[in-house]
C-alpha cells in the first residue's frame, strides 16, 4: 500500500495520497487545484487510476482539485451531505464507506462543528481529520456554519473514543507538524485536553481570528467542486457532446438541469405579483460578498450551501407551507436550492429565472 503525505505551502494544507500498489487504485484527500500537475504526475509514475478525490469538507482557505481531478481522470468526487455540494459524485453521510484496492475501506465520520458537513475518513491505522482536529488545537467555527458545542461532541465523543494509538492527520498544519496521535490529543491538546464543552466554547469564542483571505473565492467554488460557476458550466456545455450517457447526470451541469426538471421556475413578471402579494419569502442563495455589493429590498440571506443545515431552523424560513421566492445571479444556484427546500418538505418553493442579473436589468429599464 502506498501512501504519501503532501503538503500545499501557500495554504498550509495537507493533501492525502492512498494507493493499492497491486490493483492501482488510489485515493485522494483534500486535493488543491494549484497542485494538479504534482498529482498527475503522481498517478503517471506508478501507473494509478485516481477512484476517488474526497473531500473532509467546504475549504474557505483554498479551492480544490476535486473537479478537475473529475475531469481529467474520471475519478469520482465525495464530500458530506451538509456540504451543499450537489454537484459532487458521492453525498456523505456517518457510516458510509470507500472501497477500493483489492481489500481496502475507508469509513466515514460526520464530524460537524467546524462546518455543518465536516466528515472524518478512518482507514487502517489512521483517521484524517480534516479540520475538526488539529495537531495542538482544531478547526476554526465562526463562519460557515460552524458551531463550538457541535465541534467539542464530534471530537470528543468520536474522535476522542477511537483506539489511542490511532494516527492523527490532519487538514492543516501551520508549525511544522506532520502527524499525531489519538492519546497525544485526547491528553494534551490545548483546546480540548480535559476542558468542559462550555470552557471549549469559551476558548472558540474568543478567538477573533481574521477572515481567510481566499473565503470569498474558495467557499462558492467548492460547492462546484472547486470549479467557478461559469468555467463549470462551460466546461460542461463543451462535454456534452462526447461525455457517455451514463455520466449525463455527473458535474454541474447534470445537478442543475435535475433541479431544472423538478422545480417550479416563475419569470420576472409572476415574481413581481408574487411579492406585491405581501405573502412570499424572498431569499438570497448567493455567497455573502455577492449579497454585500447589492440584493433585492427585502430579501433574506442564507447561501446555497447553508440552506440544507440552516433554512429549518431559522424563524424566518422554518414554515413550510409558506411561499418562498429563491434567487441567485443567474438562476442556477436558485434551482438548485430549490429541489433541497422541497426534498426536506417545503411545498411552495420557485427559482426566479434569470436571477439577480434579470432583475437588474428589469428595473434598470424601468
Ligand atoms: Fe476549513
């Protein structure tokens, strides 16, 4: 079995090599785009067909190489269901397993907290934690959805429980470590080392960190599988030609045309009568700089990828036999959000076609 540790310098993260020296399947975790070429190389010297390219969660802090990777190998892209990444191959959830090699697993652990989709993968001796456990501290939860009680449980009563010999590696390292170990955390892990879930949340509250200088880049296009919305759509728009048929309902452009087919999509004007009506809830799914620079009066914001973990609980979107109004820029993202407002029970949900652009350019003529 081979297995490499590589380590992207500018963000500080590690990328996760597996491969089965007989069969040649291999594995990648956490891939970034910018070092593409490192693991096609990679996968040419020994010959590796890449299976899958998995990822422990939405990065803020670098894009990654999860579709690209899905491009030019064919390798099968995963991440957590509460990613809001419908474009991804593999939605998963706590339990879910990768097999691959001739006798290989890795198993998946919902590890929530530093995001609402965080997974761990367990395989062999190891578990590579992502951001929910570091070398010396954790993942950061005071954006994306994080949580500290949530964060405190997963690594506590997860993390914390598998055997103590058990190797730690972890999403990041930003002094020079490379691996760990569950004793080593469990019993002197600053942050969590014999603290109370309230000290835990204490200590995450105060930490005031400064945002990552990538987030507004890199959270919008990993939900595409760290593809831009637009180069997605056009790569897929050129494929669709010779891409086998089986594969139609793969990438983006698949996910959005399969929202398409079962959402209700209203025009301008209908949107117009709807909201004159008094009685629809109208919501932002674009990412929060996009909200930011300009949005419809009104309009509430939960990101497309929040709306699965958030839109239940927040009291102005928790009823769902009310009337919502979703819109991104172009009616994309909206769709998609749509199809997740009606799988989880909302029975009156449209994507206004066109979007944010259409709108302006409606009340820019008028
Ligand atoms: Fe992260």
């Amino acid at each position: 079995m081979i297995f490499r540790q590589l380590l992207d310098k500018t963000s500080c993260t590690y990328t996760y090599f597996l491969a089965d020296s007989k069969t040649k399947d291999a594995v990648l975790i956490d891939p970034v785009n910018t070092n593409i070429d490192i693991y096609l190389s990679l996968l040419k010297q020994g010959n590796y067909q890449l299976k899958y390219s998995i990822e422990t969660h939405v990065h803020a802090d670098h894009v990654t190489a999860s579709g690209l990777l899905r491009e030019k190998t064919g390798a099968q892209t995963a991440i957590g269901f509460f990613c809001g990444t419908e474009s991804a191959d593999h939605q998963l959830h706590d339990g879910d397993l990768f097999e691959f090699g001739e006798k290989e697993h890795i198993s998946v652990i919902a590890t929530p907290g530093h995001t609402p989709g965080s997974c761990s993968f367990f395989w062999r001796d190891r578990i590579f934690t992502g951001d929910a456990l570091f070398i010396g501290g954790c993942g950061r939860t005071d954006f994306q959805g994080g949580d500290p009680g949530q964060l405190y449980d997963s690594v506590t009563q997860r993390l914390f429980t598998l055997p103590d010999e058990t190797l730690v590696y972890p999403g990041h390292d930003y002094k020079g470590n490379w691996v760990s170990s569950i004793i080593q955390e469990r019993t002197t892990n600053p942050r969590l080392a014999g603290k109370t879930r309230d000290e835990f949340i204490e200590i995450m509250d105060q930490l005031d960190l400064p945002t990552p200088k990538l987030i507004d880049i890199a959270v919008p296009a990993n939900r595409y599988c760290g593809i831009e919305e637009e180069e997605a759509l056009q790569i897929a728009a050129t494929e669709t030609d010779r891409i086998d048929p089986r594969q139609e309902r793969r990438g983006v452009q698949g996910a959005i045309n399969n929202a398409k087919e079962q959402i209700q999509q209203i025009d301008l004007e209908t949107a117009n009568q709807w909201l004159e009506s008094g009685e629809t809830v109208l919501l932002d799914v674009r990412e929060i700089a996009e909200f930011n620079a300009g949005h419809i009066e009104k309009a509430i914001h939960i990101p497309r990828g929040d709306v699965k973990s958030k839109i239940e609980i927040s009291p102005e979107t928790n009823d769902k036999s009310a009337q919502y109004l979703l819109y991104c820029a172009s009616g994309n993202r909206s769709a998609l959000a749509a199809l997740t407002m009606q799988n989880l029970g909302y029975t009156k949900v449209a994507s206004l076609i066109g979007g944010y652009v259409a709108w302006r350019r409606n009340v820019t003529l008028f």
